[in-house]
C-alpha cells in the first residue's frame, strides 16, 4: 500500500496525437503529484477509459480518425464513462470550437498554449467537483436505503397497529357477547318464568297472573333496551369516520333518549386525532355512559375532552350512587377500557365513592406513529 505522501492526487488520463504535447503535458502533472496514463488517438482512449476509468480525461480536439468532439460523446453515452469530467485542451480559438466543446459534454476548455499554473488549477477544480460528486451519491444512496428500511418499518407498524384493531374488535365482539349472555340472557330467562306463571294462573288467579304479567312487560322492555345497546356497540365502527366531537355527539343524544338526562359535553380540539386515539376515546366514552345507564342512577352527567400539548384528556363524570373502587373494579366495562387505554401507552384513573357518584380520566398521547 502507498504511503499517505506517495498517494497520487488524482488519476488522469492524456489524449493527445502529437507526442511531444503527452510528453510535456504528462511530465509536468506527474511532478504535481498526479498518477498519469497517456494515449494517442481516440479508439486507445475510450479502449482505456472503460477498462480502467481514470478520475479525469484531458481530451485533445484535432485527431486522425475520431476527433475530441466524437471520443468525449461516446464517453458521454457509456454508462462507465459517463461521470468522467473531461477537460478540453486545445490550439482552437473560435468560439463555435468552445461551444461545440461544451456540447459534447465537456467540462471545460483550456486553450493553447497554455500556463501551467492555469492548467493545475482547472484540473484541482474539477477533480474537487468529482470528489464532492462521488459523497453525495453515496449519501443519496445512504439515504435512498434508510429511507426504504424507514418505508418497511413503518409498514410494518402499520400492519402491527391493524392487527391490533382486529384483535381489540374480536375482543370487543366477546366482550359484547359475554354482556348478552349475562345481561339480555338473564332478562330474557326471567322473563321466561313470569310467561309461565301467568299462563299457569291466567284461569286461576287472574289478579296475580296480571301482577306476573305487569313484570313480564318490565322485563321485556329491559331486555329490549340491551339488545339496542348492544346493536349500537356492534354498530359503533361505522361512526369511526365520523369527526369526534359529532360521534360523541350522537352518544350523548342516545344517552338522553334512553334515561331523559342530557349529557353536559365540553369539547376543545386544537387539531384532528390520530384514527386509533379517536377510537379509543369514543369507545371509553361509549362504555362509560354505559356504566352510568346501567348502574348509577344519576342525574347529571359531565364529558369533557381537551387537548394539552402532546396529549388529549378526557373526564366523565357523574353525580349517581358512585361505588368502592376496592370492591368493584373487575366489570367488563371497566376492564375494556383500561386495556384500551393501556394499548396506547395512555394513563386510565377512576375516583369513585360510595353516594359521590364516579369520575374516569383518561390521558392518551398524540404520537405521530399511529397516524
């Protein structure tokens, strides 16, 4: 290996008919530190250039057979050649000869008879064009790469985070489920045994078969409730593209047309939230009206959903019969929630008491990936 002062500046490769032209012209680059190969004629030129390109071509003009102005084009028009910067040197003066020059794809025209200082500084400025051109192909094919394995890891969260909204759904589709066969299930049992009892005291005891029969209506009005809750849930994705503040909009108007209490709502949205955050928020709130349907017996009912910075709050609060967090924190509802709320790396705090009815607040971040 060459030592760092034997290292050559540069390849060059000389195209000159005359040979005392090569002679001076290779002598005085060789002296400079450049590593020098000299040719006469076109052929030998691009012969040696695509077997071994150099960093630089200085390309005489007048030649027997091909001249400057047909080697640089064929150099021009090979893909092995074609980054090859080539410097015209030559005894023609008119300004079409320069134009010409450029044309076939040179870089630059020094005309003789030349300075030798003139000649140094033209080639150091293209080969320093050459070098800055070789890092920046080699750093837009750096980039070009990382930004394919940016595209693969992107797709690939894409297609983790479908894979989690197909499992939340399954999950939702059980959850829904286990609700039916606890809830309507039970409705619809007793509502079995009352139809029995009034058809066996219907000729009988028909004061008592119309009391059974006052509760067979109750419990089919209830278990008619569930069966429309549970098509709203089953229905609640085709509201995702719905903007937010109208999908909880429609929730709120649900809850008022069940119970006959109108949700107060407070929404103050500095910009549109990412799908998954807008899902999961419409899913606690779905859940959490829910909850209060069902079991607190309230009668005033507060959502709130602001955004802060790089995340988005949302409360709900009621003012019913609230209960012992200690006691009761295993309910389906509650559970989906927090594991909604968990997939998205969210903060999920419920305060509830006995009489002091129950509050959810739930912090979501507004990370750019699950756009």
């Amino acid at each position: 290996m060459d030592s760092p002062s034997t290292v050559p500046k540069g390849n060059i490769l000389i195209v000159d008919d005359t040979p005392d032209n090569l002679r001076l012209l290779s002598s005085t680059l060789t002296e400079r530190g450049y590593k020098v190969r000299s040719v006469i004629n076109g052929a030998m030129a691009l012969m040696g250039a695509s077997a071994a390109p150099p960093d630089l071509i200085m390309l005489d003009i007048k030649m027997p057979d091909m001249d400057g102005y047909e080697v640089c084009t064929r150099l021009k028009a090979d893909e092995r050649t074609r980054e090859i910067p080539v410097i015209f040197i030559s005894a023609l003066d008119e300004v079409l000869d320069k134009v010409k020059a450029f044309t076939s794809g040179g870089v630059d025209y020094i005309q003789k008879p030349y300075q030798v200082e003139e000649v140094l500084a033209r080639i150091e400025n293209q080969l320093t064009i050459r070098r800055l051109q070789v890092q920046l192909q080699a750093q837009n094919r750096q980039l070009q790469q990382t930004q394919a394995e940016l595209l693969q890891a992107l797709e690939q969260e894409r297609s983790l985070l479908r894979r989690i909204e197909e499992m939340a759904a399954i999950e939702e589709r059980n959850r829904i489920a286990r609700e039916i066969h606890d809830s309507l299930g039970h409705a619809l049992t007793a509502l079995n045994v009352q139809l029995q009892a009034v058809a066996s005291l219907l000729t009988t005891d028909p004061a008592q078969a119309q009391s059974f029969l006052t509760q067979a209506q109750r419990l089919g009005k209830t278990a008619m409730q569930e069966v429309r809750q549970s098509v709203r849930t089953l229905r609640a994705d085709e509201r995702a593209e719905q903007p937010l503040e109208d999908a909880i909009a429609d929730l709120a108007e649900e809850f008022r047309q069940v119970t006959g209490i109108t949700p107060t709502t407070c929404i103050q949205l500095t910009e549109r939230l990412p799908s998954l955050v807008s899902k999961t928020l419409y899913r606690v709130v779905q859940e959490g009206l829910t909850n209060i349907y069902k079991y607190a017996k309230a009668t005033q009912v507060q959502i709130q959903l602001v955004t802060t910075g790089d995340r988005v709050c949302l409360t709900i609060e009621d003012n019913g019969k609230g209960f012992n967090c200690e006691q009761k924190m295993t309910g389906f509802g509650l559970q989906g929630m927090r594991e909604r709320v968990a997939a998205l790396d969210g903060d999920f705090h419920l305060t509830a008491k006995p009489g002091a009815g129950c509050q959810i607040e739930v912090e979501l971040p507004l990370s750019e990936v699950l756009q």
